[in-house]
C-alpha cells in the first residue's frame, strides 16, 4: 500500500501511470515506511519522452539487467523494422525480483497496519487521487501509446479510477473500515421461533500482503480498485502480460 508520507506518495505517481512491480519497504532514511526502489524499471525513449511534460512518471532511470520493449501498437510495419515502433524498455524481473518484493511488502505490513490510522490512511488516498490528477494528460498520453484506446477515452479513465481513491478515502474513515467492523444478527434462529439467536461480530484487518494484476485495457481502473478493496494489507501489482 501507499506510503503513509505524502513525500513518499509523490513516488507514487510513477507507477500509476505504467507498469511496474511495486515493493514496499521498511526504511529508517524515508520514515518509518515508504515505497522505495534502488533500481528503475522502466524508462521511456526519447521520442515518447519529448510528448510528456514528466517522463520521470515512467521512469527516469539507468535499467539494469534483462529488459523488454513495449510497442507503438499504432506503428506501421516500418516503424517495427527501423525500431522507431518502441516507446519503452522495461526491465524484466522475475523469481527472485518477486521474492524480494513480497519480503519487503511483509516486512512493512505491520507498521501500516498498526501505526497509522484511519483519518492518516484516509489522507493519504487522497493525496495519491489529487497526483494522478495532476498528470492527467501525461498518463492518459503514456496509455493510449502503450494500449492505442483514443486520448478521450484514456482521460475518462483516469477520472474513472481516481473516483475509486476518493470514495475508498471517504469509507476509510468508517466504523467498518479497515481496522473497525460491524455486528450484525446471525442468521441462526431461536428454538421453535424466528427470532434470530444472537449477534455475530466481524472484525475487518489485513490478512497479509496481496499480489494483484491489473487489466492491460484498464490499467488505472483495475490499480486504484484492486488496491482500495484490500486497503490495510500491503499489496505487490503488475499489469497483466
């Protein structure tokens, strides 16, 4: 999950915008927990860079290792032949990339989940809502190069998902958030009557860290739903592939 810091959050709006491996870390230099990574994984190509107003929301990094091409899936067969088809490398990560990534997402579960609260929760939902926003233009440019939907429909689903951050903001706040829960009759009756035979109570917390793959067609949609409806875990997201 995002980080509790605001600073932190503002890393955030690279990965809402592309796909990425995310991994979230315990770390005394960033406060008490952030997202953090020590290498990029993802840079786009100068072409594509010169269109946003960031390119840095993709990647703005040395990639280190095995990388793979992500294609124009508007280019004309040339483009493929002369390579001009390529809007960006990403690094390839496997096996040990998920273990390291699943270990560090563990090993910050606990301080999110027991050292914030619903109102800082809450806030920082928020405040990753209004980064997106803010690069509009730039992510819905980046996934109509990266999926070819048309512009208008990319903007609407930026809009779309963030509409997701900020109900999920408001809810956090509830007595049957994350952290809280609710009672409730159970469904069992009395003997020989319809009365129901006692209260049942369900505690709502984070059951440990979530890996979660979004959509290719509706990478923001499927990211801010996914990770609003498991808001207390710690969560690992990739696009689907």
């Amino acid at each position: 999950m995002p980080s509790p810091s605001y600073n932190h959050c503002a890393l955030m709006k690279r990965g809402s915008s592309k796909l990425m491996l995310y991994c979230i870390a315990s770390s005394n230099s960033m406060g008490r927990f952030g997202l953090r990574s020590s290498v990029a994984f993802s840079t786009l190509t100068e072409r594509v860079a010169l269109k946003l107003q960031d390119p840095s929301l993709v990647g703005d990094g040395v990639l280190s290792g095995e990388t793979f091409d992500v294609n124009d899936p508007g280019a004309s067969a040339q483009q493929f032949e002369d390579g001009s088809a390529v809007i960006a490398r990403v690094r390839r990560m496997g096996r040990d990339d998920a273990k390291t990534a699943i270990d560090r997402a563990h090993a910050a579960l606990g301080g999110w989940r027991d050292g914030t609260t619903a109102a800082h929760r809450s806030a920082v939902l928020s405040k990753w809502s209004s980064l997106i926003k803010e690069n509009t233009d730039d992510i819905a440019t980046i996934m109509t190069m990266e999926s070819g939907k048309p512009l208008h429909e990319s903007r609407g689903e930026v809009s779309y998902g963030t509409s997701f951050l900020d109900y999920y903001a408001a809810e956090a706040i509830r007595p049957n958030a994350a952290g809280g829960g609710f009672i409730t009759p159970t469904p069992f009756t009395t003997p020989g009557g319809t009365a129901p035979r006692g209260k049942v109570m369900a505690v709502n917390e984070a059951v440990g860290v979530c890996g979660l793959i979004t959509p290719w067609n509706f990478p923001i949609v499927g990211l801010a739903h996914f990770i609003t409806l498991v808001l207390n875990c710690s969560v690992i997201m990739k696009r689907l592939t």
